[in-house]
C-alpha cells in the first residue's frame, strides 16, 4: 500500500483529555487535520502537534450574556394556536397552549402584536382586529360565529437554539440553555463581528474556522405533551428567519406586506414537500440575500486572519443555500456536509466551492439521530459505518470530494477495533477513488437525466433532510439510486422546461405525489408545460413518471401525462368507466416488482400501454410508445440493489445503450465505474458474502469475484 | 303448516311448451300469479287456468318497423371521441373510434351539428366553430396548438336498446336487433300511445301490465374492442335521455342552453357517484318531469282496460324516480324491484304506490349478472338463492312488501329440486313475516339514523345500481348493514341539514371519498354546514364518519368534521408535521378490525380521541367526546356480519340503548326482529352450521338454538 493512499483529506475529531488515543488514531486514518466538535476544546498538546486546524463556530449561539441583556436580540418565529370551537359569540384563547415553554415565549410587545393575527378557520377569513384582544397571554376573541374554530398566529421568542435544545433532550446534557442572537438586530450583529474578530485573534493555530452553520436553524418546533413532542420539522423552511424587522425591510424592498397567514397557512406551515406561494418564493430570496451580505461579512473577518472558511450544510444552514445565486458571492473555502446516503454525497461535491468535505456517520456519539444506540450497549458502529458508506461509495465513483472525516467524541471509539478499522479502510478506499477522478472524470453513458420539480436546482439531489426523514418521498429514492448511476444528472424546474432546458436531455423524471412539490401540484395547470414536454416525448424523449407524476386535479386526465404514459389515476368521477383488460408483458429489463407500490385506481387510459407489472389486476409498471419516444410509469420505487439496477436498465434500454457501454455488471449486487484516463474499472460489491459475476465491457466479457463489500480496481 | 302460509303474493314467470311445469311450479311455490318474462309468451293453456296474469311490456323496444320508417324516431347520447394529439396546426379525428358500431350510430344530421362540440383538453376550451369542420364521419380541426389534445363530443343514435344488446351479448342471442323510440318524437309518442291502447284491447286476459320499465336506460356504453367492452355503465345517469328535441325544450323552459360539454364533462361524464352540477340538477328535474307526463298518460291507457300497471325498477327506469317528487302523480299500481341485497329491498319498500314486489335472483337464465353459471353446468342456483334471501330476509324483517317472484325460463329448473325447494321455504318464510307486518310494526331502537350525502332522499338506498356493481364505495356496505337494523334510518342532503333536518335524528352517517357524491364533495365547502352538524354533535349527537368523510381540500383540516371527529387526513401538506402517539383502547363496543381500511395517512388532530384500532401504526377507528355528543371515525366498512353487528352495537352504545331494548342476540350471525302487536320475536341465523345462543330481552335471557340458515319465531 502507498503511503500516498494512507494520509490526507481526513478530518478527525480530536478531543481533549485523549491526546494519546487522538494522535493514534490520527496515524491510523491518516488524519492530516483535527477538529473540534459541538460540545468539545482542543487541548494544546493536539493544537501543537503539527496537524492543521479546524474550530467548530456557532456563529449565533454562544452569547448567552449578551441574549440576557438584549433579549429583543433573540431569533423568533410565527407559531399558530390550535384551533378552538367558539360555542357562543365570545371565546377566549391562550395561543401558547400545547408548545414547549422552553423553546418558545410570546412575543406580545408592541414591535410584534400588529403581525398577529386572528382567524376564523371554518369560514377561512381573518377576524378583524376591532374584534379581538390581547392581555396577560390571553387572546379574546368577540362576535364569533357558534360552532366555527377560531386560531390566533402569534410571533414568540425562540429560547433555547434548536441543536443544542436536541443535544439536551437527545443526550441528557445539563447546561445551561443556549440562546441564539438574530444577525438583522444591529446590536447583535455589530457585536457578533466584534465577537468573530477577537475569537480570530485568540485562536492563532486555527487554520480553518468551521462555521456550524450561519444564522438560521432549520424549523424544528417542540410540543409540550412528550406524545407529540415534534410537532414540525422541515429542514429546508424559513419560518425561523422571521421577526418584525425581517417583515418590515421585506415590505420596504418587496413593496408589499406579509402577514402571519403567509407563514402559518391553516396551520398547516409551508412545508419544502409543498410548491412554494409566490410570497414565499419572494420571502426565501428576500432572506437569502440577507444571509449571503452577513455571511460574506463574516468570511471576510475570518480571511483577513489568514484563516479558510469553510461551512457545515445542516443545522443553521438556513438562507444560505450552496444551490442558490448567492452562494458563491460569499467567499467561502469549503464545504462540509454529514452524510448517510449517496445524495447527500452529490449535494456536497455539486456545490461550486473550492473544497468539499463529507463527515460520515455514525457520529461518534453514544446513540444515533433516529436514538438507536451507536457506541453504547447495542450499538454496532462498523456495521453502520459500513452501510452508509455502501451508500456514499457508489456516489464518490461518480463525484468525488476533496476530504473525508469524522465528528463526534473520539474517546467513544475506545472498545470498538472493528469499527477503527472500518475507518482506516474507507479512508484508504476514499484516497484511491479521489486519485482516480484527478486523472479524469469516469465513463457517463450518453444518458441525459432531468429530474423535474417544482424546486429545480435548488433542491439537487435532497429533498428536505436526511434519507430517513424523508423516506415517504418516492423521489428520494430515485435520487438515491440516481446518486451511483453512470449518467449524467441535474435538476430542473417547469420553468427551466419552459426556457428550453429539454434541447439537452434525454430522459425526465417526474416523481412524487399529486400536489406536493416533487410532483408540481398546480405547475401542471400550465398546458404549455404539458405541451413542451409532450413534443419533448415525441420527438424520442423518454418521460418516467413515479407515483403521481403530473397529478393534477380538474382536467380531463388526473395524471396531466398521461397521453404520454398511457396509463392514469382515477380519483373517483371514472369509477364507472370500464378498464382496459391487459396482459402481463415480459420487460426488456429486469422488473424490481416488489420495489414499486401497490396504488389502487390506476387505469390504462387507450389500452395501448404495454404493462410490465401488475398486482391485484392494476398495472403498477407501463410502457407507451409515444411517436419517437417512451413514457414509462411505475406506481412506486423503492431504493435497494434491485431497483437500482432496474433503473440503470431501463435508462440504458431507453437510450439505446449496450450493456458493455456501461460496463454493466452481471449481478445487481455489483456495481461499475470505468476512469478511462487509467483504463481502470471499479467494481464494488454490496453484497455480504462473496460473489462472483462478469463485467461486460466493450472488450468482452470480464469474469470478477469479489469479497464482501469489496471495493476492487481493475485495468483494462 | 297453515294454507295462508302456502299460497298467494308470488308472481311465477310461466312459459309455453311447458305447462304441466308452469302449472305444477305454480302449486309448489304458492303462486296467484303468472307472467311472462322477456323473450319469452305464455300460451293459452297457462293464461286461463284461473291465476292473475302480468304480462311484461318494454314500451320503447318492440317497434323496429316503425323505427325502420322513422329513424329520427330512435333515441340519442352524447359522446366524446378519445383525446387526439395534435402533432402539427391541423388534426383529422375520427369520432366514433372506439365505440361499438351496433349500438352507435352518428347523428350529423342538421338538427344534430350545431349541438356538435371541439375541446382543447389540454387547454381546457372549447376550439372555435369555425376552426373545425365535419364532412362524411371525420373532424377536421385547424389551428391547433401542436401537442395539445382534442376531443370530438357529438351525438349519435343509439340504435340497439341496451338490455336486448345485453341479452344478445351474454346469452348468444341471433334474433333481430331490437331498436327503441324516443317518446318526445311526436310521431313516436302517438304510435306508441295507439300501439298501447291495441295491446290492451288484444290482450283481455292480463290483470296486470308490467311496464319494463318505461323510456330510458340506465347509461351503458359499449366499445368497439372485446378488451374494454363496456366504456361506462352507470344506473342512475341521465345521458340517454338527451336529443336536439330535449335541449331545446330544455332552453325554452330554463332560459339557458345546455351543451354537450354538460354531459361530456371532460371525457369523464356525469357519474351519479359523483356531486352533480347544477345544470345537471335542472336538467334531470326537466326529464323527471317529462318522463312523469308521458308514463301518466300510459297509465291511463292501461287503467281504462281495467288493468292494473306496475313498473320494475330497473332496466329503462331512467327519470321515473320512486323518490323525487313526480312519481306519486304518475299513478303506478305497484312497483317491481330485482333484488340481490337487503338493501334494495328497502328501496322497493320505501316508495309510494300501493304495491310492492321484489323479483328474486336468481333470475331463471343460464348465466347471472357477473356472467358466472347459475342454471348451468357449475351453478348452484339454491345456494345462490340462499344467500341473496339471507340479504333480503333482513330487511323485510324491518320493512315489509307485498309480493315475491321470480323472473326467466321456467324449464331451466328442470333437474335443480334444492332450487325448487329453497324457493318454496322462502315464499312461506316471506308469508309468515308479511303477516307479522300486517299486524304492527317491528320494534325500533329510539336510534333515528340520517345518512347524509349530496343526493339525499332521491338516492335513498341505493347508491346507482346493484351491490356487486357498487361495492368499492363504503356507503353501499352501510345501507346494507343497516337496512336490516333495529334503528331508523333515512337519506338526507346538505340542503336538508340546513332547513333543520337535524331536529329529529340521533345519528349522522357521512361515508365516502373525499370528493365524491357520498362524501359530499364541494358541499363541505359551506362553513354553515359545518357549523350546523358542529353544533348538533355539541348538543349530544353523533356523527359517523366513515372513508373520508366530510373531506374538502383548501381547508385548514381536510375533514372539514375534523374538530368532531378527532382525527384527519393528511394529503401530503402535513408530511413535516409530527403525529401523536396513542394506545389503542378497549371500545364499549366488538370492534370488526378486518372489515375497517388500512388507510394510510391518518392523523389525531389534538391527540385526544380514543383509538379503537390501529394499523401499521395508523389510528383506523377513532371514538371522540365532543360537547355531549360523539365524533366516531371508520378508515372503512366491509359489511358482514360481524361488522354489521359492531355498527348495530356502536349505534346503541352511541344512543344508550340497552342490549335488551334492541332484543340483541349473543351472536353476530343471530339477528332479531320483535313485533309487539304479535309479542313475537323473529330470530333469524346466517350460520351455515346450527347456532346455539340467547337472546337478550326486557323479560330476561331467552336461549335458543337454530338450524342453518333458520327463521324461527318465538311468543314472548
């Protein structure tokens, strides 16, 4: 083994107190930087020992002193009352009710009580504000309808900053609640900048500050009941940004007003999953461009200390948006995104900054984000180490990063070899696939891969979060099975489809559920969208749609594609249309049945459509020839070797690609990637025992067996 | 056995060649009446052998020469040509692909044309007059948008009556096509009235005349391919109805035309399972009102010969409606129904005229309904006639009729005595319950039922048609459950719960899908509704909701009864938010877990409704203490018995009625009925083995045991 392939691009948590065990393990996985983690200091003997330097800043969260004295410095948010049935004509409501004290507290000043509003949700209209009143945490509501349920949207103080609100209930911690300052009060921006300059000058060793995050948390509202203490999460929403200040410069800049209706919306919140209101799409821009001049700020203090910035892309990353127009202009050096799956891989090396980094999981913390146990009684790091990079690997062959590491406690890796030595390997492993890239790109088929949603590129590859925050989601899992293929991927918008982004595709998926933004909800409205993607199809593209594509309600098909698909959902006015009688044709690719769904009330719209998979006598899987092109339906998909590899077939036989063209595998447990400048063949085994199959490739047919999990190059 | 019990209320089908049968059978089953079926005559022999006579006449069919002669005499529909993509500016549609040739015919007739319409579907508009033209069977259309979707809607006589082309169809018929007039033709309507007048004058012997039934079938649409035969059927649907005669009166007498698109609607048509529009409300009063007139005018024809006029219930029952407002004014001596379900039974039962009948199934033909053997190799018509009494015997025991019969070839029972025997003991079970009937009414549960849905009291019942053809709707299982309840049950609309329906019911069913007609659709948008049914829940009522009930989407809640209820739907906006954790609880009541859904996405609103069954997670059955009253929520019904017997439960528990109040049985597969005026209790089993239990009642526990299938009466 070369040395070259046993040090450089780690990152690894160092802690203080373990220096010997720190040192060891920075020689064992070839650490070339040491980080400190949320929670942890850095002793000098690790500062001192010759490695570079990262320091973990919460830009926002620790500044207590500075929160109790300005405590109009503090982050809000709208929240909304549960509803309550008026049963006279008055009705009085404490909007606190059923949030967690400790998170929140009403913001009833003067700055904020003309943004709360009042609404009758039964009659969906606002109360006037002669009819309502405010005193002591009570809300009085008169001249109500009986019987209708009446809400109040309110602005409340959030208390304690939302990861460390986690770490506490997470992992029993007993500090004192962090607080979060909002950067638009200019008491607290001037003194966050003072606060960045004097850390600058203190931490003289530091070669890059890590910037966990920026400013604003991703939404993560507390219940009081612990039966439902999670009342909202969405990684990718904005409502934390929000304050008087905020809604004001927005009127100032936007020449119109939003109110507490624009972010409550029946209470219902605006949810990523959604299609976005104009307001809001203005409101994300709006903060966006906030976010970025602060940031910028900020990057330019640390610069001016001889220092990198680099950003983590979680917790409060709010605002700043690596896919966004703003990005960029903000200066930073690198990168750094926590990773359990292949997408989260792509997400991070797509973004345009010098340096990408992935921390990988598990965390060395005792349980993991779900609460399973990970280095406690139970808990099996190497194996969870050696999933997710099941997951990231097949990525990194597509897309490289420039660094890997770790975060975390190093001392609970204490007790758990296999798991050390499950790190050494994939950090060597890492080094040879990054050497790889920096020869040349690996063999993309001629594949052109357009996912089409309403978000476009500003949501590559993640939806909102994790995989399994967002695992309901049919598209999530395309996009992980996309994240390893050997095509060519992006991501766009219907108005991306509408400025021409198909003259340079091949294939267009479309996969979600009717209404939500993945599917595009009232996007399909627009019979131009329709049209250009049907002369899209006709003209030779392919159009895959997955579980409700193009669903929308109020036209003559359900599925808005569904000339091009063949195949429709019926949501109740065709249940007395026959249906088309069909056979089960054998697929010109290997059919995953039991990754796709089980919908009911789908229906072959011309009975033309060739059907790949039924269950209960409704087709699951189709395939239409629509003049020169395909529409191909699956009901579902869900993401596994099986799948994926049925996905790759599908894309190749839609593409007229040959099997050797990809240098296919002969097993879906086996997956390839060619770097021709080495003529060198990756084959990377997902299987748990060792296999032995054939690569085809265009010089004939390769015969490999591999060991579990192995990650094998071959030149060709 | 007393004689009375043996002999009289039954109507036999006789038939020629077989009167020693005819004559026999007649005895067997106790029948005072003879009658002939279609495509069968009775001779001589059978007419004067001293019973009634009905002799059936299907008045629109019988009448090919005249409408040989007069084919503009011949009825009409409109349909809609399949969507064509316009690949360039000009598009050539063929209107007529697809459909079946026997049954449709073009009308482009100059009284035809103008009603003709063009659709941009995917525009959603109509295309311009002048941009389409038709010559010879073809539309031409210019000025398309490329890659936008057209449609032809267009009238067309219907030149095979429907139920001949089924007989044709099913049973291998080769006589002549049967054609059928259209009474608003004038020549057709005074050759019909004359041709009434001559049958009656030829045909001394009948008694009764069975009109089957009077001007327009049920909507059934066939198409040209055996893989999708029938394109629509619809039983309670307005289509073939229509003409260039019945538009334009329909103008003059509402001042506003109708379109085709009013029928067409999209390609979808107007299915009765659907919430129609309000041009469709007109228009069916408009043919109600017709359909009133002219069928008086026939019963007075018949009424002048000293015959009696009875109509089935079926077939081309179209605008006759036993529940609107007009059918009393038509003066029908007896209305007939096909009954397979308890349900339809009700329905007969429940409508104004003097008699009623219910035609047993099943019906004397080779093949039933879903084309399965009955009299044939593989049938096993006593089972079969078994199972649909133990339906109907449930619901006679709560409302009773007047006569039973039978229906079609006589000779097939030949080598089938179980059948002949089965029949025998049903006609004498029928005997003995109708006169328990005759002496007073069955006790009733002071449980007053409404089931509430967009149709009301006009589709009491019913939903459109058979079970078997409605069975993926819930509410069909509810009607049938509860058509054989101790509990009173009626059929109201939304507008009647605004006029103060609710004044005099305990219960309010809603059961349906979001959307459709059971459901109610677009009618929960009204916050009055809402607040009304509220309000009646507060004060103490309950209100069932099964499916998706009361669902409307642009709400704060998705079941607009949510806040009754306690629970929602989630359709993909509150996929961020978290879900309350809940322990499934002991319900005061049997809960039958298989026969509710496994729905997905379904939520506790606040968390404090009582789950009664869970699945996967997902509270299924929910039971909620609003004000006085009570929320309770069903994902699904399946009726059984069982289920039947937890609807039965949960209705008493709701309305606190003792077991012994409702003279309960220990055994769902037991029911009861009590008649006071004879303190006799009919206890009725569905077991298929003897059944052994008690009965519960105000004089104590009564034990009883009884055969298979055994209806046993008791002298309390």
């Amino acid at each position: 083994m070369e040395q070259k392939y046993r040090q450089g691009g780690f990152t690894l948590p160092g802690e203080a107190g373990y220096e010997q065990l720190t040192l060891e393990l920075a020689k064992k996985w070839g650490a070339d930087v040491i980080r400190d983690s949320d929670g942890t200091r850095l002793s000098d003997e690790i500062v001192e020992a010759g490695y570079g330097i990262y320091s973990t800043i919460c830009i926002i969260r620790q500044h207590n002193a500075f929160a109790a004295e300005h405590p109009d410095a503090q982050q809000q948010t709208f929240l909304c009352s549960s509803p309550v049935v008026a049963e006279g004509d008055t009705l009085v409501i404490h909007p606190m009710d059923g949030y967690f004290d400790e998170q929140f507290q009403l913001n009833d000043s003067a700055d904020a009580l003309p943004f709360w509003q009042v609404y009758d949700r039964t009659a969906d209209c606002e109360v006037p504000r002669n009819r309502w009143s405010y005193a002591e945490g009570v809300v009085m509501v008169t001249g109500c309808e009986p019987w209708h349920e009446y809400t109040v949207s309110f602005l409340c103080w959030r208390i304690w900053e939302e990861i460390n609100m986690y770490n506490h209930t997470t992992n029993h911690w007993q500090s004192e609640h962090l607080r979060q300052l909002d950067p638009r009060h200019p008491a607290a921006w001037e003194y966050l900048c003072r606060w960045l300059e004097d850390w600058c000058e203190q931490n003289p060793a530091t070669t890059v500050v890590r910037l966990t995050s920026l400013f604003y948390n991703f939404v993560w509202i507390f219940g009081s009941d612990m039966r439902n203490r999670s009342l909202f999460t969405d990684w990718a929403s904005y409502d934390f940004t929000v304050s008087p200040a905020a809604l004001r410069a927005f009127e100032k800049q936007y020449g119109y007003a939003l109110t507490a209706e624009d972010f409550i919306n029946r209470g219902k919140l605006q949810a990523t999953h959604m299609p976005p209101t104009a307001h809001k799409r203005d409101y994300m821009a709006f903060i966006q461009a906030f976010v970025a001049e602060k940031a910028k700020v900020l990057v330019d203090i640390i610069h001016r200390y001889g220092k990198k910035a680099y950003v983590f892309y979680d917790d409060s990353w709010v605002g700043m948006e690596p896919y966004g127009p703003l990005f960029e202009t903000v200066g930073f050096d690198g990168l750094i995104k926590c990773v359990f799956s292949g997408y989260e891989c792509r997400l991070c090396a797509g973004a345009k900054v010098p340096t990408h980094e992935l921390r990988f999981h598990p965390y060395l913390f005792p349980v993991g984000l779900g609460g399973l146990p990970t280095f406690s009684e139970g808990g099996h790091p190497d194996r969870d180490a050696l999933q997710y990079w099941q997951h990231v690997r097949r990525a990194l062959l597509r897309q490289s990063v420039d660094r890997i590491g770790l975060g975390g406690y190093l001392h609970l890796t204490q007790g758990y070899p296999e798991f050390c030595d499950v790190i050494e390997r994939m950090a060597i492993e890492f080094r040879r696939i990054k050497e790889l890239h920096s020869h040349g790109a690996p063999l993309t088929c001629p594949c052109r891969v357009a996912v089409l949603h309403t978000w476009g590129s500003l949501r590559s590859w993640t939806l909102s979060g994790h995989f399994h925050e967002t695992d309901k989601h049919v598209l999530i899992h395309i996009n992980e099975a996309l994240s390893g293929l050997p095509v060519e991927v992006r991501f766009i918008s219907f108005e991306d489809v509408q400025s021409g982004a198909l003259s340079d595709v091949d294939v267009v998926i479309n996969a979600g559920r009717a209404g939500d933004a993945w599917s595009g909800g009232a996007a399909w409205e627009n019979p131009a969208l329709v049209a250009e993607l049907t002369r899209f199809v006709h003209e030779g593209g392919i159009f895959l749609g997955v579980g409700e594509p193009s669903g929308a309600p109020g036209h003559h098909t359900f599925f808005r594609m569904a000339q091009v698909l063949g195949i429709d959902k019926d949501t109740g006015a065709r249940v007395c249309h026959g249906r088309w009688q069909f056979d089960v044709a054998e697929a010109p690719f290997t059919v995953a049945a039991d990754a796709l769904g089980d919908a009911a009330d789908l229906y072959l719209t011309d009975g033309k459509a060739t059907v790949l998979c039924a269950k209960d006598g409704i087709p699951q899987m189709t395939m239409n020839q629509f003049g020169k092109g395909l529409g191909i339906y699956m009901s579902g998909f869900q993401v596994g070797a099986e799948s994926t590899r049925m996905l790759l077939e599908m894309l190749l036989y839609a593409c007229h690609i040959a099997p050797e063209e990809a240098y296919l595998s002969g097993s879906p447990l086996v997956e390839t990637a060619y770097f021709p400048a080495d003529r060198t063949l990756v084959a990377v085994s997902s299987a748990e025992q060792e296999i032995s199959t054939v690569i085809h490739t265009p010089s004939g047919d390769r015969a490999i067996t591999l060991s579990p999990m192995e990650t094998k190059l071959l030149t060709l």
